[in-house]
C-alpha cells in the first residue's frame, strides 16, 4: 500500500466512530465457544472471515479490505469494513443461516453503505462502487479454524506518556522487510498499554522464513510513537505472544525563526543560519501557508516567520521512510522580503542546474512525456533544454544584473513548443536577477519576474 493511501486510511479510521474492542477481551477465533456459535474462523472459496465474540471482524485474505466490526441481531448480521480503495468505512447488511458448521449469508442489500465518514471525491465514486460491489459478503462459509494464524501482543507506552487526540495504532508484520500485513485501530483510552491481535493465511507464514513485527501510532498526520522492528519467536505454527515498547518522537513546543521556502511545490521551513529544514504540519500550518503565498512580490518568495509548536516525524513520502517536521500551534510573519539576520542555504548563480518552475507568476504544467526546462551558466555560456530543444545563449553578469542575447535552438517538434518559446522569450526581457537561498528569479527592466528556478547542485 502507498504511504500516502495508508495516512489516508489512518485518518479516516481516526474520525470514524467504529473502533475495535480490545482483542485481548475475547479468546481467539479458532478457539470453540458454544456460547457464540457464530464466532470462528468462516471460509469459502473466495473469502476468509473471521469473527470475534466480542464483535471483532477480520478479513485475513483480503488485501484491499480490513474488517472492523460484526454485529447480529436475530438471523440479521451487520459487517464493518475499511476499504483501502474507497478511503471510507463501509458497511454490509446480511441475513445469515447457521446449519451445524456452515454458515450461509446472503445480501440484504444490491449496494453497501457508506458511513458518515465517507472521504473520496466524485471523480472516483463510479469505480468505488464498481469495486464495492465485486466485494460479495455472501454466500456458504465453512467454519475452518485451521485456515488462520493469528499474532497477539501488546504496545507499551513509556511512563507517564499521554496519548494523543485521534490516535490510531498500526501494527504491521514484516518478512525481510517486506510487509506481510497490516491492521489499523483507533486507540479510545487513556491507558498505557494496547492490545492487539493479527490475523492471517495459515499458508502465508512459511516455517523457514524469519519474522518481525513494529508499530506506531500517529494523530494528526503526525508520527507520535513507534517502536523497533522486533524479531518474533515462533511457536508451534505460529508466534509467541509479544510486548512492544513504544518510543517517544515528540518533543517539547519551541519557539523557532527560520524562512519558509518552497521545494517542488512544498512549502519547508528553514532554520535561520542553519541547514535544518522541517515540514510544515499541524493545526495553523495552512493559514501559514495561506498568509504568505496572498502575499509575495513573485512566486516562491521565500518569507521569515516565528513559529511555536512541536517538532516532530512525520511519515516519508515512501513506504517505511520518516521526515523531519514542525507541527504549527501559532506563527508570526516579519516583513515581505526582510531576511535579516537568516542566512540560508544558497546556491551560485553559475555551476548550478535550474530547474524552471514558473513563468511570470504562472507554475510550469509541463506536458506528458515533456522535459522538464532547466538552464546553467558558467563563464559567459548560457546551456539548457527548453522542455523539448536544446539551446544556447551568452550571458554578461555585472552584481545583479544578467543579461542573455544570441539564443539558438535546435528545432525539434514537439507538444512542449509554446512553453518552450514562453521559457526564451522570458530569457532575452531578463535585466536582472535575485537569489534566495536556492530560488532564482529573473526580473525584466520594470523589476516584474519573467521566470523562476530551482536549484539542483552540479
């Protein structure tokens, strides 16, 4: 699952009012009880279930889905679920039939429906339904407890730990590094301990593979507790029941001066006279964002601002990666265009490779299998791809000031034309130019910007 899909998820899951009870409340699902006769392990062809006495619901097989919950009432049964491709909690209404060890369900409904919390845009809505409805709760199940194995354990918080509004706990087991599942719980209690319990194909732990199993809990799309990936002992078929130790990721609130500044796109803020750089999270990390871009004499101006709030890490835009981040509680912005005393880092004008990312105060929208335009400069030759031709141009350099003449390009056909001659046109209005930290903007003889850059080091 993508990193991002899996934020998603926890998020939804975080503001969802299904939650699961505490696993260690009820025995396990392969464990017989004449008291719930339709808890156990179910399969079909098609399909694992697993239900809980205390309403637990698993789907082990099913990589797009995580069950929730299981509700009856007489010979009607109610299913929760999380669906990773509809980003919503769904809900399934069924009739069920229990005859000795096979368990008959059949749809009370043609559609599922959708709980409050549904997220997702129009855009999406027909495929979600289309993938939905190939979701069939339905049909004969056999009761099989040996068809599952199953993981339980606990995460423990550190001492005197306090646990974070809409905190979602994630456990995942992992082989070589490769994540073999995955479940996700909203956390209700102000405790320092909670259970968990996994789920999974008997045929999808292998008696010669080693194991591992790591956890974390987040809020807010904030990662606040995790602990170290942990070797499993086995036993039997499957693992020793297991204690994880949660470490803290979050300090204290502080106060901190530093520039936001803009990396594809991304606002990052930047320590004064440091190389430090964190992302912009939190409750005012918007209206931060929103208060500097109404008001920026050219695009990506980079703005001095005095933030509180926690640092802390945040999830890396690749699967198991962590960044560094400032979770926002106020902010104050000093004046546009004052960077007194805030040394960044900053690139040359020469040696290094800029990327275009705006024309006048228009963003790039570089065409499908388009180049990315880019120029450098280094002694008196100007050297770049217009997003489909190469060119060339000399170049004098007096302080700030910058001037092109003598563009030539080569001339190949192609759909990124038009950004092409917009990126010249901009080149040869060029009177002067301005650096800010790796932000270069060129400026025409009316100080208007013609075109901004970002640096990408030689």
């Amino acid at each position: 699952m993508k990193q991002y899909a899996f934020l998603l998820l926890s998020a939804v899951l975080a503001l969802s009012a299904c939650s699961d009870p505490e696993p260690d409340s009820a025995p396990p699902a392969t464990a017989t009880s004449s008291e719930h006769p339709f808890s156990g392990v179910w399969a079909s062809d098609e399909l694992m279930l697993v239900m809980e006495s205390n309403g637990d619901f698993y789907l082990p097989s099913d990589d797009l889905r995580q069950g929730l919950s299981w509700e009856q009432q007489d010979d009607q049964f109610t299913f929760r679920y999380l669906d990773s491709n509809a980003l919503r909690v769904e809900q399934r209404q069924v009739s069920g039939q229990l005859d000795g060890d096979t368990l008959t369900l059949t749809p009370l409904s043609s559609e599922p429906a959708a709980s409050d919390d549904e997220t997702g845009d129009d855009e999406s809505e027909t495929s979600e339904n289309n993938d939905a409805a190939a979701f069939q709760l339905s049909g004969q199940f056999q009761k099989h407890p040996a068809a599952v194995g199953f993981l339980s354990g606990q995460v423990q918080l550190p001492e005197n730990a306090q646990l974070p509004e809409q905190a979602v706990l994630t456990v995942t087991l992992l082989s070589d590094d490769q994540i073999v599942l995955r479940r996700v719980i909203r956390l209700n209690e102000d405790s320092s301990h909670f259970p968990f319990r996994l789920y999974y194909p008997a045929d999808a732990v292998k008696d010669d593979a080693q194991y591992q199993i790591s956890s974390q809990i987040l809020a807010g799309g904030g990662l606040y507790f995790q602990s170290a990936s942990t070797e499993l002992s086995r036993h039997g078929k499957g693992f020793d029941s297991i204690t994880l130790p949660m470490d803290p990721l979050m300090n204290d609130s502080e106060t901190l001066r530093g520039a936001l500044v803009w990396r594809a796109g991304e606002a990052v803020f930047t320590l004064c006279n440091s190389d430090q750089r964190l992302q912009v999270s939190g409750p005012q990390g918007e209206s931060l964002i929103a208060d500097i871009r109404k008001d920026m004499a050219y695009p990506e101006q980079p703005r001095i601002a005095v933030i509180s709030g926690l640092r802390k890490k945040i999830p890396g835009q690749q699967e198991g990666t962590t960044q560094a981040a400032i979770s926002v509680e106020s902010f104050t912005l000093e004046g546009r265009g004052d960077m007194q005393n805030c040394q960044l880092p900053s690139a040359e004008l020469t040696n290094t490779r800029w990327m275009l990312s705006h024309l006048g105060e228009q963003a790039v929208d570089v065409p499908e299998n388009g180049n990315v335009p880019f120029i450098t400069l280094n002694n008196g030759q100007a050297r770049g791809n217009g997003g489909c031709n190469s060119f060339q141009a000399d170049y004098q350099q007096d302080d700030a000031s910058v001037r092109f003449a003598s563009l030539t390009s080569t001339e190949m056909a192609c759909p990124a034309l038009e950004l092409e001659q917009l990126f010249h046109q901009a080149l040869n209005q060029t009177d002067h130019y301005r650096i800010d930290g790796e932000l270069l903007t060129l400026f025409d003889d009316k100080d208007q910007p013609v075109a901004s850059f970002q640096a990408v080091y030689l």
